[in-house]
C-alpha cells in the first residue's frame, strides 16, 4: 500500500471514530437527562 492510500484510510477512520464518539456522547447525555427526570418525578 501507498503512503498516500494509508493516509487517507487514518483520516477516514479518524472522521468516523470522531462521529461515534459524538454520537455515544450525546446518547449518555440524553440518557442521564431522561434518568433525571424519572427521578425527580418519582420524589
């Protein structure tokens, strides 16, 4: 493989991890939202 081919596969992945991880952030937030709702509505 050429230099060039292995850059543009660590960009490629790094966009993606980049993505995931987004996504998981936002998916803990809005579950830690949704669990403190539920929690104050039972107090």
């Amino acid at each position: 493989m050429a230099k060039e081919e292995i850059k543009k596969l660590i960009e490629n992945s790094k966009k993606v991890i980049d993505a995931d991880h987004d996504n998981s952030a936002k998916s803990i937030q809005d579950d830690l939202t949704s669990f403190k709702k539920k929690t104050l509505d039972r107090i």
